[in-house]
C-alpha cells in the first residue's frame, strides 16, 4: 500500500481531487487531499496575513500528526511551491516528489517571480481593493472542461496575495528527494509552464509526461492521472 498527499492549487481546496483520490483508494491506497488555510472548506480562516510558509506549515504538519512516510507528494499549480518548501522541511518522509501542471521554483523565487512583473502588479492592484486578497481567476481561463467549469467556479475562493509574493527558502534542486515527477498540461490556457516542461524533460532524474488537457487536469484526466500516480507506488 502506498501514501499520496494530493495538494491543491490556488483558489481551490481539496475537493478538487475528489475523483482521483477516489480511485486511489478503490486501488487499495491511502489518501489524504488536505485543504490549505484560508481555502475550501478551512475558508472562514481566510486572512491577508496567509502567506506561503502557513501553506508549507499546513502540509508538513500533516505528515506529522497523521504520521506519514514514504509518500508520494503532489502539487498542482500553486501547490508545485507548497511541495517544494515541504520537501525542505521533511524530505525523509518523502518518497516522490509530483508536480501536476505546477510551478517548480528555484531558491528563493516565488510565484510572481515565476510570471513576471505584469502579472505581480495584476494581483497587487486587485489586493489592494480586496483588502490582501486575489479573487479566484475563473476557470475558462484555464480551460477547465465545459462539465466542470461552473462548479470549480462556485467552489473557488480568493487566494492571499502573501502565498503569492513570498518566496521559497530553497528551491527544487535543492531536495533531496530522488524520484521526481512533472506533468504538464499542454492545452491549460497559457504559457505558465511551457518553459517549467521544456527545462525538465532535459533535466536528468525527472520523468516527465504530457497530457493534452486543461490545467486542471484531476477533472479532465482523472483516471490518466490516477495511473501516473499508481506508477509511483512502491512494487
């Protein structure tokens, strides 16, 4: 039996991964989706002053009371941070590290660092007049599937601008987790991880896939996912 913690993107919770830890679970696996301060169903704890390190401390913590080990980690998007800052923390707990369509920071970057100048003053501009706070980007932008889209849309919340400015204290290279996984989403919307996929398909120690779907790629792909995911279990 293997152990995935699935973590989520920004605006999200882990409901997002509801299909795919599903399955999972039917293969005999344990799941945990924890949902990220502030988000979801932890919403009502939303604050500005919700940066990346709470979102790092949330999953490490995870680990910790339910005594994880040897797991096979996953960051979607956003969540390709919280997971690297987590393998800092506690990287003998980790078995593989999984990024789904995310970002995989360098020491010390962060998210606006990644996108660039434009985009950081996009989402200081909208905190400003949300009191910190980043409204959910709808999911058309990220071509979430016609099935899906209004629902993600109705489940999403705002995101704090300090998970997004904050930066790692070390960056992927840095952890010393030997597996490590990268799937991109070719047909997500944009450009945000086109040079993140093109960089590690040539990196040694990384297996790299591509998958012709949306950003979201647990609602599209679900069971494609699921497979990718199982391939990481210890046989």
């Amino acid at each position: 039996m293997a152990t995935f913690v699935l973590v989520h993107g920004a605006f999200q919770g882990g409901w997002v991964y509801a299909q795919v830890a599903r399955q999972l679970r039917e293969a005999g696996h344990e799941v945990y989706t924890p949902t990220l301060t502030g988000l979801g169903e932890r919403s009502h704890l939303a604050d500005r002053a919700i940066n990346l390190d709470t979102h790092i401390q949330d999953i490490v913590n995870v680990f910790k009371y339910e005594d994880i080990s040897d797991a096979i980690l996953c960051g979607h998007s956003y969540g390709g941070l919280v997971i690297t800052g987590v393998a800092h923390e506690i990287s003998h707990r980790i078995r593989t590290l999984f990024y789904l369509d995310a970002y995989a920071p360098a020491d010390g970057q962060s998210l606006v660092d990644i996108t660039g100048a434009d985009t950081a003053l996009a989402f200081l501009s909208q905190a400003r007049e949300h009191d910190g706070m980043i409204p959910p980007i709808p999911a058309s932008v990220f071509n979430v599937n016609d099935a899906d889209a209004e629902w993600v849309d109705r489940m999403s919340g705002p995101q704090p601008l300090a998970t997004f400015v904050q930066g790692v204290r070390a960056g992927v290279d840095a952890a010393p987790v030997a597996n490590r996984t990268y799937v991109f989403a070719s047909k997500n919307g944009g450009d945000w991880f086109v040079d993140t996929h093109a960089r590690l398909k040539d990196t040694p120690g990384w297996k790299v896939h591509e998958i012709p779907c949306g950003h979201s790629i647990m609602l599209d792909r679900p069971a494609e996912l699921a497979a990718l995911l199982l391939a990481e279990a210890p046989h």
